[in-house]
C-alpha cells in the first residue's frame, strides 16, 4: 500500500434515546459534506481502489457519495471497523494493505487517534495539516497519508500529506 485515506463519516443526526446509535443517518448537510469531499479528493487525484467502511448506516451514506465519484473502488463493510479503536483499525488496515490506495470510512475516538498516532511516527510533508489534525478530525474530514514505496502498512512510513475538513470547501 502506497496512500491511505482516513475518512470520518459525515455529519449526522444527533444521538438521543430510543435510537439506534448504529442506525443514525446522514443531515442534509452531512450528504452536502460527504459530495464535497468526494470531489476533493477527486481534485487531489486520489482515487482509492479499496474501500473499507464501518457497518454504521452513517459510514455507508457517506460512502455512498464517494462511491458515484469513485466507481470503480471495491467496498468493504467491516463489522470490527464500528467503533474501533486506534490498535483495532490498524490491525484492519494490515489486512487489506494490497490495495495501492485504501480508504477507511469510521468513527471517531479510533480514526483521529489513529491519524495523530501515525503523525507523530513518521512526521508531515504540510505543517500547517499536522497542527489543524492534532487538535479535532471533524466530521467528514479526510486525512491523507502516503509511503515512499509500495509494500505493507508500517505505520513509520506514511507521512501526513494533506488533511481537508468540508468547511474548507462551504464559503460562508
């Protein structure tokens, strides 16, 4: 693997009893979010071969957006991706680390964890993108990370390259 991708679902509905944590859908403007970062990425030209998505409905919504501007990505839905923590992804992100650019759609405390952790191993080509992500991976927010050579996932190897939240993309 040469480029991972280390999305957070797009904005949703607020969690409140009687629902389903796992069941909450995407906000009009989390489904504005989600097509906005699909498009981004397409604008940086990474285009992933393999997706991995949480089982979580608001990880498939996401996907859903992503998947009209990357066609011909394979998808995954990965029961242990819901909720997991940074060890857990890691662990999921070795076992599918063939594809040359993969992308993990999930949750947070595990994603920005995880992206921070990877920060700290092998450092940033953008300054600027490692200080905005060690503080928050807000929703829809992707990180992009990318090794010199293609090979196994060794966390020391894939250096920040680019971190974009939809906020970047909305004029206000």
């Amino acid at each position: 693997m040469k480029r991972l991708i280390l999305m957070r679902h797009a904005k949703t509905e607020p969690w409140s009893e009687g629902i389903d944590d796992h069941a909450r859908a995407l906000t009009p403007v989390g489904h504005e979010a989600a097509e906005i970062m699909a498009k981004a990425l397409k604008g940086e030209d990474w285009s992933p071969e393999k997706a991995i998505l949480s089982t979580a409905r608001r990880t498939r919504e996401t996907w859903s957006h992503l998947s009209e501007v990357f066609g011909g990505c394979d998808m995954l839905l990965e029961d242990d991706l819901y909720l997991a923590g940074e060890r857990g992804i890691a662990d999921i992100i070795t076992e599918h680390d063939g594809a040359r650019t993969l992308i993990i759609i999930g949750h947070n405390p595990g994603l920005h964890d995880l992206a921070v952790s990877l920060l700290r191993e092998a450092g940033s080509v953008d300054h600027q993108a490692a200080i905005r992500i060690s503080s928050k991976l807000p929703t829809g927010g992707v990180v992009m990370f990318e090794a010199e050579e293609d090979g196994a996932f060794v966390p020391a190897h894939f250096r920040l390259q680019n971190f974009m939240k939809p906020k970047d993309f909305i004029e206000t």
